[in-house]
C-alpha cells in the first residue's frame, strides 16, 4: 500500500517541507509470537554485539541471532546502566533492591551486600540512574512508595566501587512510582522528574551540578493542580521526557491516571519554554486533546514513523479501558491512531511500554503488554546515533548525553540517552532520529554531561557509533 506526501509550502518562512502521512487503514506494527510474561520492559545490549536485548519479565533475553533469544536466570524488573564502567550493561533491580554485575555478558551475579547500603523503603515501583555529581560513574535515586509511605533515597558512587547513601527523603515523604532523568535546563547535570500517587504533588529536582537537588515542581508549574483544598493533584504512574515540538528543548508528559471526578488531574502535555523563561514549562493538554481513559498507565515516546516528531504510547490497566498509540503532527497537536496503525498493539491491562529497534532496521519497535511488536517502516529517512563515554571523564553508559538534529525546515531534534521512562520501563540507549523525507547529509551535535561538545555532519540512514574523546571536540 503506498504511502501519501503532503507538501506544504511554508511561505512565512521561507521553507518547504515535505511530510508523510500515513494511509488510515495502513496497520503499522506485527506481533512478534512469544508472551515474555512480566510487567516492566528495559533494552540493552548486555553482550556488545550490537544486537538488543530485552529486560522484561525478570530475565534478560540475549539476542543470539536476529529475533531468537536466549533468557538468563531471574533478575527482576529493573534497569540497564554500566555502573562499574567495565563496558557491559549491569541491572539494578528495583523491585527487590538488588544489584545485578554483568559477569560475561552473559550471566548476572548478585552484588547487592557488598556493594548497596541499607535502604529504608520496602516496597519500590522505579529508580533510574544517572551520573549526579559529574564523576563520571552512574548514581542510582531510588523511589519509595507505600504502606506507608516510604521515603525515596539517593546513592552515590564510590568510583563504581560500592553506593553511599547520601539522601534520604524526610518531611513530606510522597508514594513514588515512576522516576526518570533529564538535563531539561541545559547546565550540564542531570535532573530529576518523580511521578507520585495518591494525589500527591509530583516533584522536579533540579541538579546544582554536584548532586544536590532542590524541588523546582512548583515554580516550573509541573507539580500538579493544586486546587486549594485537601485533596488536590493526581495519582501520576509515569511520566516521560522529549522533545515534543522540535525547538531544541525536552518537554515533559505527566502520566496520571484519574477517576471520574473533574479535580483530578488528567494527563498533563508540558512545554519546555527555554532559557528565556528559566525553562519553566507551559500546560498544552488543550492542544494535544488526548482522550480521556480512567486507568492510564504508563506513557513512553519515540517516533514510529519516522517523521521527526515524537509520538505516544499509553498503556491503560483497567478491564475495558483501551491504550492509545497517539501520532504527533507536530507543536503539540496528536492523533488518535490506535485503531489504525496501533491496531495490533497491546497496551491494555499492563504498565509495560517502552521503544527501541529490536532489528536494527531504523524504525522503532515497541514492547508492551508482554509482547514485541515490530515496525514494518516506511519510506521515510533515519538516523542512529550509539554514544559510549570513555569512563573517566563520562559514564560508559552514557547516561545524560544529548544530541541534536537541525532539518531544512527549521526543526531540531533532540535525544537524551536516558535509563527510565514510565513506571518502570526504559527505552533503547540508542539514539533514533526521524528525518521524513529529508535524504541529504544533516547536522549533528552530541553534547556530552562534561561540556564539551562534537560537531559533525552525518549521513541519513545509517547507525553512528560514537565515543567520547574519539571524535574532534568544540567546546
């Protein structure tokens, strides 16, 4: 079935940009015929090999020829992150609060005595890492939840030795579920977004480079309503980061699930303002006009059909409430393309959603409901982009890295490599750039967590392996 162009001609710009659309009836995603089983999903590469493996359902399935896996002995739901910067994927598993070493690169040794401090909470949703005070090796902040309420905690690194237990939460102490980090600010650190329940107010905290944080939710306007009485706010499950417009800056989307009555807040579409305005965020949830589903879950974006722009998966866990695969067509307006294109995806009763290119083949696959489901692409023009740190002056993982994408038709692209989206989940470390028809050379940028900055331009279609140090820097 071909694929429809629309061209629009930008005059107040200056421009012409082509952008694909998708034909209505066009059914985009193919089941791939193995029930994981579990409720989180992680990708990684555990072994280097290029190929992607997949945490979920508490075991690492290895990727041993193309779409044939191998499963390692049960780890738990968790996260991949390179904490000993050895160059292979470890796992901290939140669930149980335990730390995973990549052995081999293909089995896991439980290091969690020797290596992780008491922790206070008993019951955990999510944790992510992230290097927080710019020593190059990664951190871990731990979300607390309930019952009781449980405090949430920060580990440092001691140079990829063993974790300190440098913060822990006090005072108003909230019911975390997801967790997930970005430099949203742009000084070089990485922040802090936590999805709280029970309508609590969610928090932002933001990094003073040396990793101490201090709560920004209410004066950047991403805590939640607070609408002047006792109970306010929402019951937010996961909340995810990207660049939702292309201006260059990382919006937010705040995942809360909400009962009928009008006080609680639904789904939140926030706009990153920029440096002008303190990156304090704009509420576009009018624009988006996302449907309403009272068991929302857990959101994850990527863009599927590599457009640019980036689109929105949406789990629901409620019996009869459906999950949605939203397009966007770009500054904040989406499509309800679920009965379509994400007619054979399942985001229903799960809080599994996260995106990656389980094939290599330059569209973003997607895992959910305990399955993967496939992209068939189109004709559209892409670009990976692999980022490695060297160790010593950033993390292997390269965790907090960005990079950027600049299209003819003004837009730019941003990526992070990040460890968490969701409640839960986290997404391909690769990087994955939408560039629609646009088939020329592009810019790239990679601004690496200690400043300095690589400059280069790239071909479409190809996948970049990129290593801090190993290419010209511009500071």
């Amino acid at each position: 079935m071909s694929n429809r162009f629309i061209f629009l001609s930008l005059t107040m710009l200056g421009l012409n940009a082509a952008l694909i659309a998708e034909d209505p009836e066009e059914i985009l995603f193919d089941e791939f015929k193995r029930n994981f089983g579990g409720s989180k999903a992680a990708w990684g590469d555990i072994d280097g090999d290029g190929k992607m493996d997949l945490l979920v359902g508490g075991h690492v399935y290895r990727q041993i020829e193309p779409l044939k896996f191998s499963a390692t002995p049960t780890v738990g739901a968790g996260i991949f992150g390179d904490f000993d910067n050895d160059g292979d994927l470890d796992v901290f598993a939140y669930g149980s609060r335990r730390l995973f070493e990549n052995v081999d690169g293909r089995s896991f040794r439980d290091v969690t005595k020797e290596r992780i401090p008491e922790l206070p909470m008993k019951v955990t949703r999510g944790a992510v890492w992230g290097d927080f005070n710019n020593d190059a090796f990664l951190d871990l902040y731990i979300g607390g939840y309930e019952t009781p309420y449980q405090s949430d905690v920060i580990l440092l690194s001691d140079k990829g030795k063993n974790f300190k237990r440098v913060w822990t939460q006090t005072g108003d102490i909230d019911p975390a579920r997801g967790i997930t980090a970005c430099d949203f600010d742009r000084d070089g650190d990485l922040d802090i977004y936590v999805s709280n329940y029970r309508l609590e107010q969610n928090q932002l905290w933001r990094n003073d480079g040396t990793g101490t944080f201090t709560n920004s939710g209410v004066t950047h306007g991403v805590q939640g309503t607070d609408d002047g009485w006792t109970y306010s706010y929402g019951h937010t499950i996961g909340s995810s980061w990207a660049d939702m417009n292309d201006d260059g800056y990382f919006d937010l989307f705040v995942g809360n699930f909400s009962h009928p009555p009008a006080w609680q807040d639904r789904p939140r579409f926030y706009r990153n303002r920029g440096p002008k305005e303190d990156f304090k965020f704009e509420d576009m949830s009018a624009t988006a006009k996302l449907p309403w589903r009272e068991s929302f879950a857990s959101p994850a974006l990527g863009d599927y059909d590599n457009d640019g722009d980036m689109d929105l998966i949406f789990t629901t866990v409620y019996s009869g409430d459906h999950g949605v695969l939203m397009r966007n067509d770009g500054n904040f307006k989406f499509t309800d393309v679920t009965s379509t294109v994400g007619k054979n995806l399942n985001l229903s009763l799960t809080y599994m959603a996260s995106w990656g290119d389980i094939d290599n083949d330059g569209d973003m696959d997607i895992v959910a409901g305990q399955r993967l489901f496939i992209n068939k692409g189109n004709k559209n023009n892409w670009l990976r982009v692999k980022l490695t740190g060297d160790g010593k002056k950033v993390n292997r993982s390269a965790i907090g890295a960005q990079a950027k994408v600049e299209l003819p038709d003004g837009r730019k692209l941003v990526r992070q490599v990040e460890s968490g989206t969701g409640e839960g989940n986290a997404n391909d470390f690769t990087l994955h750039f939408g560039l629609g028809t646009h088939d020329k050379t592009v810019p790239l940028e990679i601004f690496w967590p200690d400043g300095t900055v690589n400059k280069m331009k790239v071909k479409p279609n190809e996948t970049l392996k990129l290593t801090y140090g190993k290419v010209a820097p511009k500071k």
